[in-house]
C-alpha cells in the first residue's frame, strides 16, 4: 500500500483528465467562455430591426472600403450576440495558442520512492494545458462583453467571416448619447477594414512570425508555474500548495518589453490606428463629420477596457502605453502626405512596420513604395 495520502486523489484526477481527450483544453476553455459571455440578462439575440439598419449601411459602407483597397468585395456580416462573438474568437485565436501548451518535461531525476514528486510531475504535464483552457475562455468570455467586433484586436485570421455584437453597438450608443447609425457605421468599416487586411494569407503570416516569440514570452508566468508544481516532491510542500494554493505564484515575474514585444506592439498599433482612422473618415465621408463620436470612442477604449488589454495580453500585446500615440501620429502623418491609399501596403507580407520604422514613418513609406511586391 502506498504510504501517499494523496495518491488516490490524483490518480482519480489523472483518470478523469484521460478521459477527455486532446482537446478538453479547448472544450474547457468554451464552456468557460460561454458561461461569462451569457452573462446576468442571458445575452439576448439581437433584436431584427437593429441588424435590418446594419445590412443597409453596410452596403454604402463596403462601397468606400472597396475604394480604399481597389478591390471588390461583399458586403456580408452576421450581426451576433456576445455567446457568438466568444466563439469566434476561441476559434480564430486556437491555433496561436499552440506556444502555450508545451508542458515541462517531467523531471526523470526523482528516485523511485519519491511518489509525491512523481505524481506532482504527472499532474503539472497533465493539468498544463487546461490551465490554458481556463486562462483563454475568461479571456474570450470577458473580451465579448463590451467588444464591438474582432476588430479591436489585430490578429491574424483565418477566414475574412464579418461579426458584429449588435448589443455592444446599441448600449455603446445609448450611455454615449450617440446616434445609432453613426455607431453602426463606423463599427461596421472598421471590422471590414480589420477583416480584409488581417485574411490577407501575406499580412497573417507576418503577423504570425512576430506572435511566435510574443506568445511564447507572454506564457512564461504559465510556464514558471508548472515548473513549480513538478518541484514539489514531498508531502508537506503539497499540504502547503493546498492550505495556501497563492503562494505558488511567489516569485514569478510577468515578462519585460522585449524585442519580440516591441515587434508585435509597433505593428499591432498600427494596424489598430489605421483601423480607426479609416472607419472615421469612412463615416465622416457618409454621414458628414462626428467629432462627439470620436471622442466618445477615444474614452470608450481608455475606461474600463480589461477585457480587450487581457486579451491582447494573452498574445504579448500591450493595447495601452506610448507606442499608441506613436502610432497615431504615424497614421496621421503619412495620410496628410500620401493620402489613406498608402496604407494598401499591409495586405502584403513585407506591409507590416518594424519598431524603429513606427517614429519613422517616411522610412515605412520609401521601404514599401521600394519593395519588389509593391
């Protein structure tokens, strides 16, 4: 008989786990998400008048995204709830995740009668990924609460599938005193600017070269954590993860800014700068200028926006801090001089601006105005 108290419980807990196969990781992080998204009202469906309003905008607003880019596109979306949206981003976010699901290897130095060391290394390597189940369905969960679209994200996607949460648009709408049809036309624009650029198969791959290392930096805490997990090898270091499960986290630092960060920030900055100036003229071109929006949607992404930072988190993406405002004035700068058609340059693979190139934007245009794809 084994002298571990807690070798039942874990090889009860080590049954289970098998029991779902390699995907219960991602079944977990659904139901997570799902549950937060539904939120206290039962997250209705969009009421049909208000994604009747939305299909005839987005027909004048596909028109000028068409002009923009020169090229011809529908102008099909799926207004949604937020249950809807969560998915989504589950499904689009699910293969860049990957990084994060590399358990540590068991530690194979343990002698034979250390059994809780054994089974602590089984459990880290077992219970690993489900970690990261839990961590990204409360992201997506709580990034559909107030996210109007995708959109506010610049990740890589793998299909140009339009959404918008026409309940997040309605109640943006209302605590703002904002017109209904000038939110829905901005936010329609920006997702199909965002939707066109980021299904480009050149931009998605950029942008996955510069997630790889972001995404790996950004689970170093996750990492750390079930490096210390298969470090406890006796009783008493389990007695005490379990009288005080808080403590493990002692010690573990979140990751510096980095040359991968920098990297992945300078180009998701832009791209979200160019997605919001786009839309704004878009909508200022239809609907004449709405300088109260503007300001509403600039406080709107300032106050209260954990849900949207923690999912960029996720990917090593910091949605505040300078290099927003460096981005901005880029975005401003080159449309004064060459117009918002510049911008055409990233639905290439080589579009994308580097860290020192976000401070110099005459340096981005003269690289890519240069460049053998242009």
């Amino acid at each position: 008989m084994s002298n571990d108290p807690f070798s039942g419980m874990f090889g009860d807990i080590f049954n289970m786990l098998g029991q779902q196969g390699p995907d219960a990781w991602f079944q977990t992080a659904t139901q997570l998400g799902l549950s937060i998204a539904r939120g206290e009202d039962g997250d209705p469906n969009p009421q049909p008048a208000e994604r009747q309003r939305l299909e005839e905008l987005a027909l004048l607003v596909s028109r000028h995204v068409d002009t923009l880019f020169g090229v011809s596109s529908s102008a099909d979306f799926t207004g949604v709830n937020r249950s809807a949206l969560t998915l989504a981003a589950l499904n689009q976010w699910r293969p860049l995740i990957a990084p994060m699901l590399v358990a540590p290897a068991p530690n194979t130095e343990l002698e034979d009668d250390e059994a809780g060391g054994a089974m602590m290394a089984q459990l880290a390597a077992t219970i690993g990924p489900l970690f990261t189940g839990f961590q990204m369905g409360s992201v997506a969960g709580h990034f559909s609460e107030r996210a109007w679209s995708l959109a506010v994200l610049p990740l890589p996607r793998l299909d140009a599938t339009r959404l918008l949460v026409v309940n997040n648009l309605t109640s943006f709408a209302e605590a703002w005193s904002l017109e209904r049809d000038e939110v829905y036309v901005f936010a329609l624009a920006q997702e199909f600017i965002a939707a066109l650029v980021l299904s480009q198969p050149g931009t998605g791959d950029a942008l996955r070269a510069l997630l790889i290392d972001a995404v790996r930096e950004a689970s170093a805490a996750q990492s750390d954590l079930l490096g210390r997990l298969q470090s406890m090898i006796n009783p008493e270091d389990i007695n005490a993860l379990m009288s005080d499960p808080s403590a493990l986290l002692e010690g573990i630092e979140m990751p510096e800014e980095s040359d991968a960060t920098r990297a992945i920030n300078a180009a998701a900055s832009v791209l979200i700068a160019f997605f919001d100036r786009a839309a704004s003229d878009i909508t200022e071109s239809i609907l004449g200028p709405r300088p109260a929006l503007a300001e509403a949607y600039a406080r709107h992404r300032r106050s209260d926006a954990r849900g949207e930072d923690a999912a960029a988190a996720l990917f090593g993406i910091a949605t505040q801090g300078p290099h927003h405002d460096a981005a901005k004035r880029f975005v401003a700068s080159l449309t004064e001089t060459h117009g918002l058609e510049v911008f055409d340059a990233l639905l290439r693979v080589d579009g994308l601006p580097s860290a020192s190139e976000l401070e110099a934007p005459e340096a981005w245009f003269e690289r890519v105005t240069n460049s053998p794809l242009a």
